[in-house]
C-alpha cells in the first residue's frame, strides 16, 4: 500500500471532508438503502489513513451513495457523511482531469 501523507489535504482542496470523529460504530452500514458497506466506516478511513488507491478503487460506490442522508440523520457521532461523499466526487473528478494538485 502506498501511504499518501498530503491525501487528505488534496481532498479537501474539493471541498469539506472531516471523519476525525467517526467511532466505526456501523449504523450508517446498517441503515443505508444499498446496504453499501464501504461508506463510510473503511472509505473515509482510507482517506484518513492516506490511501489514494483504496479510494479510486471504490469509485463506482462513491459514485452509486444517492446521498439520501440516511446513515447521516442517524450518526451518533454527527459525521457529515453526504457532505463528505460530494467531496470526494469532486477530488475524483479533479483527478481524472488531472485538476487535483499532486
Ligand atoms: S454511523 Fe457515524 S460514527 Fe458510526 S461508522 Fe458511520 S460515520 Fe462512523
Ligand atoms: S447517503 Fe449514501 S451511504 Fe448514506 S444511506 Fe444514503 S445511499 Fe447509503
């Protein structure tokens, strides 16, 4: 695995990204309609643990998160999970117009 230190940095240059406060605790996976698992207990790890490649590997989920904000609406920790997933689609559009500063 590469570990990218600047990773979240980049990511936030799309927009806001904070998950320092999730406990990995599971009810987002629980509640979410299409029952996606990587959003967001290992996706916005992998962002907080700076791994690119994880991240790019999952586009297809990023892409597939209708941001119904219901795993948001019942985070206990307040994660702002919609929010997160947007900035994410704009750092892989970025990145696949080579926009996303290296
Ligand atoms: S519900 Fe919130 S705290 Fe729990 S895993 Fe999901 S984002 Fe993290
Ligand atoms: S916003 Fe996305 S990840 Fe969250 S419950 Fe809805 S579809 Fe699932």
């Amino acid at each position: 695995m590469r570990v990218d230190p600047q990773f979240l940095t980049r990511v936030r240059q799309g927009g806001e990204f904070d998950a320092s406060v999730c406990m990995n605790c599971g009810v987002c996976t629980a509640l979410c309609p299409l029952g996606v698992e990587l959003l967001p207990r290992r996706l916005f790890r992998y962002v907080l643990l700076g791994n690119p490649d994880a991240v790019r590997e999952q586009t297809e989920t990023i892409f597939s998160c209708l941001l119904c904000h219901m795993c948001e609406s019942n985070c206990p920790a307040g994660v702002h999970i919609t929010e997160n997933v947007r900035t994410l689609r704009t750092h892989l559009n970025r990145e696949q117009y080579h926009l996303a500063e290296a």
